[in-house]
C-alpha cells in the first residue's frame, strides 16, 4: 500500500467525512505547484478556494510570520499589540473604508457583517426591534453557522440543521425587480456576492450591482459585498465590486487576507457602520491577534508590490481567450472573470469530478462543484506560459 493510500484510510477511519477531496495527499507547496508525499507534482488550479492568491508558501509571508511566532503570537483583545494598528491602517488606506474589524474565519466576518447590519437597522434606520430583514441571493455561500446555512439554497448546506434563523430574503441572483419586489420598511442590508464563487463562477448581469447600489440609496438599506473568494486580486481588480464603479457600505474579505498561512478575516466599512459596535458586544480571542496581523500586512505587501491584482488583469484576457477557443461537445457554458473561471458541462458528460480526475492524472489541480462545473483558479504568480500548459491540458480531457 502507497503511503497517499495509508494516509487516505487513516482519514477515513479517525476523521469526519464531512468533505469528498480528489484522492492527492499533498506534503509540499510553493508558488503554484504542490507536491504529494510520493514527490509527484501537480499545478494548483483552486488555490485553495483562493486563498493562496500569493502562490504557496509565498517566502515573504513565510519569513514574517516565522519572525512573528518568535516573538508573540496572542494576547487576546484585553491587551494591545504593536500588529494590530498598522495593519488596520494598512487594510483602510488600502482599501477605501473607514473601519476595519478583524475576525478568524470568513464565516466570522459575514457573521460580523449580519450584527452590523441588524444593530445599524434598530440604531439608525429606526427599525422596530426584532423586525430587521436582509436579503440574500439564491446560490449564495457565505460560510457554514447556523445562521448562514439557514439562508442557503443549496441541501447539502442546510439539509438537516433546522430551524433556521429568521430575518432572511433570499431572491433570485441578477433579478433586480425580484430585489425591488423583496424591499420593505423593515429591509434593512442587501447581502451579496460580486460574483458567487463556490456558486460555480457565477457572474451577474451588468448593472447588478450599479442597481443594488441605487436601490439600497433609494430606500436607506445597506450594500454588504461578500469579497471573501472574489477580493483582494481574483477578479482583476482589488474587489470585485469594482469593475461597475460602486462602493458597498461594508465587504467581508479573508482567504488571501493571510496568503493561505493563517486564518485571518475582516469586515471593513464606513465610520457610520461600524461604530454601532461598542466595547463588549462583539469580539473573538483571536481576532486581531498579531501573528495574524503581521502575516496579514506581509500578504498585503505582496499583492500591492508585486503587481498581483494588475496581471490578473492582463492573464485574464488571455485565460478568456483561451478557454473559449477550446472545442468540445462537452462544454455547455464558459464564465471567465479575472484568473477565475468556472465551465458547465453537459449533464451527458457524466459530471464533472471525473474530468478532474482525468486532470489530476495529467498533473493539474482543479475542483468540480455542483456536479457539472468545474472551477478554475490559479494562484495569481502564474505565468503566460503555465497557463497555456494548464488550458492545453483542459483541453485534452474536454476533447470528448
């Protein structure tokens, strides 16, 4: 027995079977390659869910949160630290916002996201109490609580975790006269994916969020962007939100916020937002620790100072480009936005996790998500080259 196979039945037998992985035990990651505990490599082409936007084990990050640990790594909010601050300056300047709250995961921060919306609903817009409403979109993925599964649409998030939380509308993604239609004097945020990622890439109409934007203007309703798998660089712009020229009151960002090394998250928004949150009402231990902080503002450095967001821009035409040239009886439907991509197959293909496999066989590695789709996204330190490679091996597996 392989030592991949002796680790894989070892998980199987001590561990939850709450995921269903491709079958690649990995031991070592850097720049857009792993490699599995036989010393095969393989291409990351999901870059785990866009975590890693900086390229495994990015030396930067590495070296600071190595310096880091040797000097402290928790206090817990009850003391200061000398991270917190700059990267929350850092994080604002960045970004455009007023505010920056840090959390652990990208759940926490939508979590953070749904306090501040209910309490500047009672506090500001003079909502009764207990009567704030958000709405969210069908096909949404904003984390795993409770509270968040409750508002999915896809079984496999809320299957079995009944009741679930009130004060949620959930209508259909793009429609604007459906989100029109769900407005009432008691809406109180517009919670939203610029793009809906584990969705399978789904990007909206244009004008969606212009709209949203104009609606949540009309009738005093806050716009809160979920960027926590479309931000920091994937789409070609710092934030998704971007590329129509609006500004959210609020947006949730992790994942790349640590470059993969360390769970860090943040909701960011205006000074009004955010200064519903008094001392006492909201916090976690770890947020804001400053080994979290220090990795965070070296993965920032990084995608700033090495141009990561302006190359995802420019690979992106060419990824497009690319992946539309590709001819196949399989392919059904192809949505590119930045280095993101997700290809529909036709249901006769069989589904798509076996053409990942086919993929995995060929030394690159991708995702399958809602049976059909298989998801594409690279670490952004890809090359023209690589991704030629990684297109022609898609092609490969796709000529039917």
């Amino acid at each position: 027995m392989s030592l991949s196979q002796t680790l894989i039945e070892q998980e199987n037998r001590f561990g939850a079977h709450n995921y269903h992985p491709l079958d690649v035990v990995a031991t070592k990651g850097e720049g857009i390659w792993l490699e599995d505990v036989e010393g095969r490599r393989f291409m990351d082409f999901l870059s785990a869910y866009s975590a890693v936007n900086q390229g495994h084990n990015h030396p930067r990050i590495a070296a600071a949160m190595m310096a880091q640990c040797q000097r402290l790594a928790l206090t817990s909010r009850a003391f200061r630290n000398d991270q917190f601050p700059p990267l929350l300056e850092k994080l604002c300047r960045l970004t455009g916002f007023d505010k920056a709250l840090l959390m652990n995961s990208g759940a926490e921060a939508v979590e953070t996201a749904i306090k501040a919306s209910r309490k500047w609903a009672y506090d500001r817009k003079g909502i009764e109490y207990g009567k704030a409403e958000i709405i969210a979109f069908e096909g949404n993925f904003h984390g795993r609580t409770t509270t968040i599964v409750g508002f999915s649409t896809d079984p496999d998030s809320y299957q079995g975790f009944a009741p679930v939380t009130p004060g949620f509308k959930v209508v259909a993604y793009g429609d604007l006269a459906a989100v029109a239609a769900a407005i009432t004097p008691n809406t109180a945020s517009i919670l939203v994916e610029p793009v809906q990622g584990e969705g399978g890439v789904i990007i909206p109409p244009k004008g969606f969020l212009k709209g949203l934007r104009e609606l949540c203007d009309a009738h005093k309703i806050l716009l809160i962007a979920d960027e926590i798998q479309s931000g920091l660089g994937r789409t070609g712009k710092l934030f998704a939100f971007e590329h129509e020229g609006i500004r959210p009151d609020g947006v949730t960002i992790g994942k790349a916020l640590s470059g993969g090394f360390y769970p860090v998250s943040a909701f960011l928004a205006t000074e009004d937002l955010m200064s519903v949150f008094t001392p006492g009402i909201h916090g976690s231990t770890y947020g804001g620790n400053p080994l979290a902080c220090a990795v965070a503002s070296a993965a920032l450095d990084v995608l700033v100072e090495e141009k990561l967001v302006e190359r995802t821009a420019e690979l992106g035409v060419h990824l497009e480009a690319r992946l539309r040239a590709i001819k196949s009886p399989l392919v059904k439907a192809i949505r590119v936005t930045g280095l993101w991509a997700g290809i529909d197959l036709d249901p006769t293909a069989g589904g798509a996790r076996k053409y990942c496999y086919a993929l995995k066989d060929r030394g690159m590695l991708c995702k399958d998500t809602h049976t059909h789709t298989i998801r594409l996204a690279p670490p952004l330190v890809i090359t023209k080259a690589e991704l030629d490679w990684a297109v022609d091996q898609l092609e490969a597996v796709l000529a039917g």
